[in-house]
C-alpha cells in the first residue's frame, strides 16, 4: 500500500470524477441537459414503460396470409408459364394450402409436372387422378418464410417506431409469430399503433378498363376489383376499381418519400432506386394515356392517368389528404412494408401517475437501503465505516452515470438491481475490513495488516462478484423486459463495485495513512 503509484491515483480519480459528470446531467430537466455544449455529457437515463408510463402491445403476425400471398403469387406464375407452354389447363386455384390445377390432356402431364417442379425449389408437386396437379410449400420452406417475415417486421417496426421520436422503445420477438412492444412515455398511442400496424405495402398497376368494375362477379382472370379510398368516392358512394394483378413497380423500389404540397394541397413526393426507375419509366413509356392504379394496402389511393413518360424515377401520390396524413404514408413508405399484416392481441397502458408512484416507492426504498447500511457501517467499523459509505455513495454515483452513457433503460426492477448493488458493495467493504481485524489480532503493524487484509480480500471480492456476473449475463441474454431490467443494473453494479471496493476505499485509506501514521487502526 506504500508503494501506491501516482499513475494509478491519477487514474482512479479520473474515472471516478467521470462517471460523476456522467451522472450529473440527471440532475437537470430534460431541456436544461440537452442544451449542454456536445463536448460535456448529456444523457439522461432513460426510463422504462414502468416508471414514466406509456404503452405496452402485444402483436400477432399473420404468417397465414404471408403465405396465402405467396401461393396467390404462385399461381400467377403458373398461369404465366402454362400460357408460354401454350398448355391448356382448367381449375387453376389455391385450394387449402396448395395451389392446384387440372391438366385435360394427357399427353401433356409429364410436361407440365417438369415445369411445376422447376418452379420453386421450396415446393412439394403431387400428381392426383384425371390430371389434377397440387403444388405445396414444404415445411421447411414455410418455417424460412415464417421466421424471416418476423425478422423483417421486427426491423420496420423498429424503423417506424424511431421515426417517430420515441425513446428507447422495447421491440422484441415473443413466441413464435408475436412481437412486443413497449413505448415509455407516448403522447399519442392511438396513432403509433395506427403506424405500426398498417402493412403500408404499395404497388403501381394498369387499371383495366375491359370490364364492368361493378360487377364483381365479372372479374376476369388476372385481374381484381379493389376499392378506392375515402374521398375518392362518386356521388357519394364508395367506388371500386379494377386492376391487373401484375405488379409495374413495387414499393420494395422505393428511395425514399417525404410530405409535401402541390397547389396547396398536401401530397406525398416519392423517389425510385435505379432499378425501380427504370421499370416505373418502361411501364409509363409503354402506357400512355392509360389509367396507372396507385395501391396501398388492397385500397387504390388514385389512379391517375399517364400523360407522358415519366424518366425521372420520381412522382407524387395525391388524394384527400390532410397534413398528418401525407407525413405519417411518407413515414411507413420511407420505413417499408410489412410482410405480413400485424394484429393488437394485447394492449395495456400505464399512466404517467403509476410510474411517478413507482419512482418514489424505488427512491423510499433506495434511500432507506442506504441509511440502514451506512449506519450499519458507521456503528461497526466507526472511521473505516464512514470511508466505506463514501465509496458506495461513489459506486451508486458511477452506476448512474453508467447507466447515462450507454443509455440504458432503467426499469422498476433496476432500482431493486441498484439496491441490492448497495448490499453487495458493503460486502465487500465487509471483507476487507474483517481480514484487517484478522491481521491485527495476529499482531501485524497497521501498514502490514492493511496491505495483507486488502491482498486477501481481493481474490474472494473478485471471485463471488465474476460468479454474481456471469449470472447477470445470462439473465440478460435469456431474460425479457423486467428481467432484462434487473440485469442490466446488477451487472454494471458489480463493475462499478468491484472498481470501488478494491481501489477507491484502497485509494482514501492509503491517502488517510499517510496523512496520520496511526499507530492503531480505527476499525
């Protein structure tokens, strides 16, 4: 201990000063802390949907209708090949979870089942009597398209949530097809559940102007009858529109969209990618003077007419727009679709006033928890006592600001985490202080009993704090929501423990010593 470098005294000082500045912004409103210069920290610690309230929802997705899509899809690209082929075929259709068709000629068969197999590797092709053919998805090809349909809507719901403003929402994957989400300190729910559930998947189509649009029974094939949105009505009464099903341009193509106004009206200003301007300028070069269906969702937004060749990859989307509108369908475009349509199986919303509750019970108990032990400590160990106290002050300090910088959520059971930090950081005070009384009673001299007592303490302080840690770990890696709440304190507690413990009481107690060259130690 009489050996301390002045490197290592410089460098305890300046994490500790650090992680004090860290934390400090936490003293200020929110406003007063961002308006902080950029070179001085300015985070905050971010609260969870427990303590400054918000909303939780539990969402379903429909893999169903992922798959229903595909196979639809599959049957156009059936109908597409067997009309190459120049085959005739009859009955063709999904039926259940397969796509089927009957092919009258026999001779014809084998080679349609050639080409029914080179469709999609991830398809199973049985051949029944009188030439009915069925085309299934196999269940590993289902299972793929299932986890990655979750995957992606994982991504945009995260993409949408962020573009909204929120901070630190929780989006994770829960079973096997829902997903939570949890909003800490919403102001408007209803229209973030609105953003996240719209699939918000655009396509452009030809408007077909072959047939009777009101008359769904007259719908031809490759063709479908969808309604337009409100506003879009005539006399009054909703309208329905019929498209080709075959997609020009998809919004997969999409750059980028941004709400804007064209003679004051607001509207929403799109741009293609390079590939997605290329096929929007060959569809619009090839259709001039025809109806081009702009469709979101199943709905058709317009349907303007194409007046000349559009080249330039951009356009704009007009409707009956109001403001909020046009800037929340140019948030979910920029933000992409979702594969599959997402259902609200669950939504629960904490009031700000249960969380203001939920602070105050954590800070009772916290600052509770801290007078019961300093006095604990002050009584037992007297001076040596008043040193560890400081350090936990230090180590609660650091863990704040811990928690600041790497923006972590602080949840009611991380205040429980923060607690029991406190509990863990006198143990090892405990230790330390219980091998020096040990040195001393075997007659060593104060220096020789502090260096041996602290020498002996670290091994069993670092051990039982790594073991405590891996714990943490893995509640955080396995864990969810508050789990992951309690982890996350526990674990940095530990690090910050293990810091103080071991070097900053070290660090008070060597500038003590030879400050006073006791001859007895007070402890």
């Amino acid at each position: 201990m009489s050996n301390f470098p002045a490197w290592k005294i410089v460098l305890i000082v300046a994490v500790t000063v650090l992680g004090m500045l860290a934390a400090a912004p936490n003293l200020l409103s929110r406003e007063q802390a961002e308006a902080l210069p950029d070179w001085l920290p300015h985070r905050q610690i971010s609260l969870g949907l427990d303590l400054q309230g918000g909303s939780h929802l539990l969402l379903d997705v429909d893999t169903g209708a992922l798959i229903r899509e595909r196979l639809e899809s599959m049957v156009e690209s059936v109908r597409a090949e067997l009309r190459t082929a120049r085959i005739r075929y009859e009955q063709l259709g999904v039926g259940g979870t397969a796509v089927q068709v009957t092919i009258p000629d026999p001779a014809q068969r084998d080679q349609v089942e050639e080409i029914l197999r080179k469709l999609d590797p991830g398809t199973t092709v049985d051949v029944g009597d009188n030439g009915r053919m069925t085309v299934s998805l196999t269940e590993k090809a289902i299972a793929d398209r299932e986890t990655a349909a979750i995957d992606q809507s994982l991504e945009i719901i995260r993409r949408r949530i962020d573009e909204t403003g929120v901070r630190e929402p929780t989006i994770q994957r829960q079973g096997r097809t829902r997903i939570l989400v949890q909003l800490p300190g919403v102001d408007d729910p209803d229209r973030v559940k609105r953003l996240i559930g719209k699939t918000a998947k655009m396509t452009f189509h030809l408007v077909d102007d072959s047939a009777n649009a009101t008359d769904a029974a007259r719908v031809p094939a490759g063709t479908m009858l969808l309604p337009m949105v409100e506003g879009q009505a005539a006399g009054g009464q909703p309208r329905q529109i019929l498209v080709n099903k075959r997609v020009l341009v998809s919004g997969e193509n999409l750059l980028d969209a941004e709400p804007t106004f064209q003679q004051n009206e607001p509207v929403v200003s799109f741009r293609f990618d390079s590939i997605g301007a290329r096929r929007f300028g060959d569809a619009t070069s090839h259709n001039v003077g025809k109806l081009l269906a702009i469709v979101l969702d199943n709905q058709v937004i317009s349907a303007p007419r194409i007046r000349e060749p559009i080249l330039g990859g951009s356009g704009v989307i007009s409707g009956t727009f109001s403001v909020t509108d046009a800037r929340d369908l140019a948030l979910l475009l920029r933000a992409g679709a979702l594969p599959a349509p997402l259902t609200v199986i669950e939504e629960r919303t904490v009031g700000a006033g249960l969380g203001a509750d939920s602070i105050a019970a954590g800070k009772l108990a916290g600052v509770v928890g801290v007078i019961l032990v300093a006095a604990f400590m002050t009584l037992v160990y007297g001076f040596f006592g008043v040193l560890a106290n400081v350090a936990v002050v230090i180590n609660i300090v650091m863990l704040l600001g811990a928690l600041s910088l790497l923006q972590a959520t602080l949840t009611l059971p991380g205040i429980a985490g923060i607690v029991l930090t406190v509990g863990m950081a006198v143990d090892a005070n405990v230790l330390i202080y219980e091998h020096i009384r040990e040195e001393i009673r075997n007659g060593r001299t104060p220096l020789s009993a502090l260096d041996t007592g602290f020498a002996r303490a670290i091994t069993t302080i670092i051990d039982s704090n790594l073991t405590t840690l891996i714990a943490g770990i893995v509640l955080y890696a396995m864990g969810s929501g508050p789990v992951r709440g309690f982890a996350v304190t526990l674990s940095i507690g530990i690090l910050t423990t293990m810091f103080t413990a071991v070097t900053v009481t070290r660090l008070m107690i060597f500038t003590w010593y030879r400050q006073a060259r006791p001859r007895l130690l007070p402890i």
